[in-house]
C-alpha cells in the first residue's frame, strides 16, 4: 500500500519520459545524473547557470595564463612550449575557449557579420527614432568558404560558433543548434543525409537508410511541399518506400510547426568537395532548402580547398549556393610568425622562459610559407624540434654548461624541416599514378625557363599533350586530359603539399609551382616506372 508521511498517504512514482519543449514531443529521462543537466537545459534560468559556466572556464584561464607568464625551469618549459604546439591544443582552443585566429580578422569579420544575420533571420532598424521598428527578412542563408588546406577555415567558423553560443546563453541571440559534417570522414556523400538527419532528431539519434533520412530532412525544414527534393536516388545508391512517405505526410499534416518554434539549425559543411556527386543533386539539396524553409530555418557553410569549386558545377547548383564567398588566402612568412609567438607566448611581456631562438622562428615561417603555406606543417616542424632538443638533453647527448639554459636553434628546426617533409613528399611522389607523373614531370621541365617558377594551368596542359605524345608509351599517350582533369589533380597534390596553388586577382584561374628541384622531382623517380620519362625531361644534358 502507499506510504504515509506525517500521516499523509504518498504514492510513489518514477517518470520515465518527459515532455520536450524544443522537440515537441515525449523523451527519456535518461539516468538521475543527465537529469540535472536537463533540467538546466528547460530552465528558466539556463543564461544564468551559463553564465556561471563561463566564469568558471574564465577563471581557469586566467590560472593558466599566470602558470604561462611564471619563470618556469626548462624541462617544465620545454614540455608546455610542445603542448601549445600540438595540433589537438590549436583545435581545442579555437573550437572549444572560441580562441580567435592571430591573422584571421577580416575573414572571422565577415563570417560572424554573415552568422549572425542569418541565426536571427530579421533584420531589425528603427524608423526616425519614433520607437516603430522595421523588420527586413534577411534571405541570405549560405556562404561558401575556400582557401588552400591549413590556412584556419575549420578552425574559424568553429571559434565563432563557440563565441555565438555564449551570446545565445546569455540572451543576446535566438537559439540554434550547431552541426558539422565532414565530408572526408564519410564512407560515401549519401551518408551525409543519415548523419544529418540523425543530429537533427535530437535524442533519438534516429538512423535511417539515406533515401528515407532525406525525405525527413525535406519535412523537417520544407514541410511535405511534394517538391522532388530527395537525391538519394542520384548515383542509383538509395531507394524509396512510397507506403512510407504517404503515412508521414499524413502525420505531417495531423501536427504543422511554425517556423519561429524550432532553433535554427546551423550546418558546417567541411570538405565539400567529397559530396559532389555526379548529378550534384546533394549539394544542390543542401543549399536548396535553407531557401525553400517554412518548418524550421537552416543555415549552410560550406568548406572547400577547391577555391573555384562552385564555378566548376552546374548553374543550377551556382544558383543555390548563392554568391557570398569568403576567401582564405595562405599564410606569408609575417603570418606564421605571429601565429607561433602567439601559441608559445612570445609576444608578451612575461613570457616565462624562451624555449626558441628568435632566428628558429623565422627560419619555420620562411619554410612553411616557400612550401604550402599550412600552418599545421609550422606547428609539426616546430613541435618536432623542440621533442629532439628535450631528449636529447633529457638523455645527456648534449651537455648543458653552468648557468645557461637550452633552446632550439635554427639546426634544430632545420633537421626536423627536412625528416620531415623530405622523406614525406618524396614518397608521395615517388607513388604517383602515370597521369599525376606527366603533371609533375611537365612542371618540373616548365620550372626550368622561369624564373617565378609559377605556371599558368593551361600551359601545363599544352606540355602535358606534347610530353605524352613524344614519349611512344600508351600509358602516357593515352592519358587525354581535360582542363578540369588537370585542375582535380593539382588539387589532390596540392593537398599533399606536393605543389602549391596560387590565386592571382588577374586570372580566374589558379597558377601553379612546386618547392621541388627537378633534380628532386628526378630522384623521386628513380626506382619508378616514370623513370624513363623523367630522365628524359628533367635530367641534366651533357655534352660529352
């Protein structure tokens, strides 16, 4: 029978669901611990139990920022100077404290100015100060973002989403729900539709096939408008149940949302370039339904080390993805040098303990600049250099002298350069596939009577044709590239930092160069099938 409590009859009671008020519907309570974490999340006062959050991670800062700044013995030195260099620290800060990017100001401007007229979706303006408001609906939905691999596209968008969800906390924006779908970590693009539906359903994770994932992504955010919008059956990669679909229009119909009762949804499209699909109905869905919205609103940032990507795709995908572009332009060798006296304190006034000579630094950005531009290849070469230089001191190979305290030089970065990207790339080339090699080889003979070594893409063609017909071997003679065959190759090998891709504001069309030597091109080769074809066109001509 029930209890009784001061003479009070009690019957008790566990409540296994709970009514969500941003799913409208029914949801686990989950175990007692997520309980409080919930409650938190339906509480009136959710901005101020963030708030307090913040504070607390503020306060945590500022320790860390003492402990920085505090004279610190040099293995202690050593081992927090590699920490600030790992790639996992950068991303950390960036993504998770909202650190900005030292050299990203003007894009961070534009991307924030872009985020946050699209999350609050009206645009607000007073009339002659007479207290009446105008509302403009901002119909801008989607921005695209290219730029070469490591120049901080990823790890921007992502420090001001977490800047942004401390002004959504404390009441300064609507609220919306962040996504991020990359396309490398995909096994095939239609597993986008299932990853982004299964974000979308909030708790339920609910998991789909990728035909009947998209037909709820059409619902969720376009209603049932019995517009063809489902794409899964592009590439012949995904089937639909018509049974199915009858049913959820009815429910659909039974239970309409109004626009402005669900949280904008945000949605990071990194490495786009790996969801094109041969009719490019995905991407042209994904751009197409922030427009089409009448349920809930989204927003689409779409990541590219293509630059020209939307360009190479059909005018009815152009037409989506709109034309606001934000550009991120490698990094020079000034840029480098902030970003790594940045991340090691070099720029305070305290910073503690030097661990890097002043030239050391210099000579990494020089380095990274003449080769890709990648900052991560930066943090890598540096991260290397000062673990040999530690354990080396560490082990006793190197001997300290009386009152003196180590550092690492500009041969210690020097020799990490050159283990580094020396035995990498030479095995990326040296693995190239026969058309990759005519491309190389090309801009290997091409760099010879430049100076710049810098090669319009359209020249390197034309000597591709002439390399392939001289050289009597089908393999090559049969090669038959395109313009856009030629640009999808330099891309993947510029991806690997074989070759560089520069954009000059005279020509639409990249430039291409190597850091590479002929000689080294030539060496690569050397225990290759290219072996021949290289000899032929790079190797030095003697007379006797």
């Amino acid at each position: 029978g029930p209890s009784t409590i001061a003479g009070t009859p009690c019957i008790h009671y566990h409540c296994s669901r709970l009514w969500s008020i941003h799913r409208r519907t029914f949801v686990p309570s989950g175990s007692c611990s997520n309980r409080v974490l919930r409650g938190r999340m339906y509480s009136a006062h959710k901005a101020a139990f963030n708030k307090l959050q913040q504070m607390l991670s503020s306060s945590v800062e500022n320790t860390d920022s003492a402990y920085q700044q505090r004279e610190k013995p040099w293995k202690e030195a050593f081992q927090f100077a590699i920490q600030q260099l790992s790639l996992a620290e950068a991303a950390q800060d960036a993504q998770e404290n909202g650190m900005p990017l030292p050299c990203r100001e003007e894009e961070r401007k534009q991307i924030t100015s872009f985020l946050k007229k699209a999350i609050r979706g009206l645009v607000h303006s007073n009339k002659d100060g007479g207290g009446e408001e105008d509302e403009t609906m901002n119909l801008k939905s989607s921005l695209f973002i290219a730029g070469p691999p490591g120049t901080g596209k990823t790890a921007s968008v992502r420090s001001i989403i977490a800047e942004l969800q401390r002004e959504q906390h404390e009441g300064k924006l609507p609220e919306f729900n962040f996504i991020a779908l990359n396309g490398m970590e995909l096994r095939h693009p239609f597993d986008s539709y299932v990853k982004f539906w299964e974000a979308v359903s909030g708790t339920r994770k609910e998991r789909l096939p990728a035909g009947d994932a998209a037909h709820e992504l059409e619902n969720y955010f376009c209603g049932d408008q019995g517009e063809e919008s489902d794409g899964s059956g592009d590439d012949d990669d995904s089937d639909d149940d018509d049974d199915d679909d009858d049913e959820r229009s009815e429910n659909e119909e039974e239970s309409e949302v109004d626009l402005s009762e669900r949280p904008v949804t945000v949605l990071m499209l990194d490495e786009i370039d790996y969801l094109v699909t041969k009719k490019e109905t995905l991407v042209y869905n994904f751009f197409d339904w922030p427009l089409r919205a009448t349920t809930a609103r989204l927003v689409v940032i779409g990541i590219s080390n293509t630059i020209n990507l939307p360009e190479k795709m059909s005018t009815r995908v152009q037409s989506r993805i709109g034309g606001d572009r934000c550009h991120f332009k490698s990094y020079n060798v000034q840029d480098t040098q902030t970003i790594l006296k940045s991340r090691l304190g070099m720029l305070d006034d305290h910073p503690g303990h030097a661990v890097f000579e002043e030239d050391a630094i210099k000579f990494a950005a020089r380095k990274t600049a003449n080769l890709s531009g990648d900052i991560r290849k930066a943090f890598q070469m540096c991260k290397s250099a000062a673990e040999k230089v530690l354990e080396d001191y560490s082990t006793g190979k190197r001997k300290l002298t009386e009152g003196s305290r180590p550092l690492v030089k500009i041969s210690d970065v020097q020799k990490g350069s050159r283990d580094m990207f020396t035995s990498i790339v030479h095995k990326a080339v040296s693995c190239s596939t026969s058309f990759e090699a005519l491309l190389l080889i090309s801009l290997g003979a091409l760099k010879r009577t430049r100076e710049d070594g810098s090669i319009f893409v359209k020249e390197i063609l034309t000597k591709i044709e002439s390399i392939a017909d001289a050289s009597g071997e089908p393999k090559y003679m049969n090669a038959h590239l395109s313009f856009e065959d030629v640009l999808r190759m330099a891309n993947r090998l510029g991806e690997a930092g074989i070759i560089q891709l520069n954009i000059y504001s005279s020509s639409p069309w990249p430039w291409i160069s190597t850091h590479l030597h002929t000689s080294e091109i030539l060496a690569c080769y050397r225990d290759t099938n290219h072996i021949k074809l290289a000899e032929k066109h790079l190797a030095t001509q003697r007379l006797f």
